[in-house]
C-alpha cells in the first residue's frame, strides 16, 4: 500500500512538473523592438495609402463621368448612350481589376508583405524556438495572439529574454 502511494505522489509530482514546462512570449512586443521590422511595415502602409489614394481617384473620375453621362443622357442617341454605358462600364471593371492586383489575396500588397516581412518573422518564430528548445520549455504560449489566456506568471514570461536575443 505505501508502495502504491509513493508511486501515485511521484506521478502526480511528474504530471505538475511536466504542466510547468511552458514559457509565454509576447510576439508584438518583440516585432516592435525590432527597428528594420518597424521600418518595413511603415514602408508597406505607406505604399498601401498611395496606393488606396490611387484607387479613390479613379473612383471619383469615374463617378464624375458617370454623372456627366446622366446629365447628357437624354440628348444622346441610342448608339451614342450604348458607347458611354459601355466605357463606363469598362472603366470600372479596369479599377477593380487594379484594386484586385493590388489589394487581392496575391496582389502587390501581399507580396511586399511577404518580402519585407516574412524574414522578420522568420527569425524571430527561429529564435523562441530555438530557446525554448535550449532552455527545456515544451510549450510556447503568445499572449498577444491568445485573447483565451487568463493568467499567467511573470516568471514564464520570456518576452524580454528573446528581445535581448536579437539584438
């Protein structure tokens, strides 16, 4: 009976030890320490509002045609509205092509977020694997990903540790 009690401790001493096995980072707070990462989303935000700048003029042209188009729409001929409908039309469908190369799942935006980003990342995401391999941890947890976390310690807090890493 001891026996069986000393064993029943030992693998509840086990269990509580292996479930103190993590570490939580905080990887916003990292990317922001990291001032060529600062730099590159600043770039691509940049490049976004022109671009979106871009798209609201053609936008505002085009609503300008469409409105010279209503106020002449009765002197035209048949052909002639056809002709307009049709260029409005076209023009339309050319901006929302634009927005699609440049705000589409693979346009112009994406890639330059994959390229000036993903190698920040890459490293980063390296580095807490890397030290959290070195130090023993099991589990990784990110806080500024997680809205589920209610608590943790301080002390599993490596945030400031992988900071220092990079630099």
């Amino acid at each position: 009976m001891k026996k069986l009690i000393v064993l029943a401790i030992a693998f509840l001493t086990a269990g509580i030890a292996s479930a103190q096995n993590y570490m939580v980072v905080n990887t916003e707070t990292i990317f922001k320490s990291i001032e060529e990462y600062n730099a590159a989303v600043e770039e691509i935000d940049a490049a976004a509002k022109q671009y979106q700048q871009n798209i609201d003029n053609a936008y505002a042209e085009l609503e300008e045609m469409y409105q010279t188009y209503m106020s002449v729409k009765s002197s035209l001929s048949s052909t002639a509205r056809q002709q307009q409908e049709e260029t409005i039309l076209g023009n339309e469908q050319k901006i929302q092509e634009y927005q699609q190369d440049v705000f589409g799942e693979n346009g112009k935006m994406a890639q330059m977020q994959t390229e000036k980003l993903e190698p920040y990342q890459k490293k980063v995401m390296e580095t807490i694997s890397q030290y959290a391999a070195d130090n023993g941890f099991g589990l990784v947890l990110d806080i500024s990903t997680n809205p589920m976390v209610v608590y943790y310690s301080p002390e599993v807090d490596m945030t400031d540790k992988i900071i220092e890493l990079l630099k």
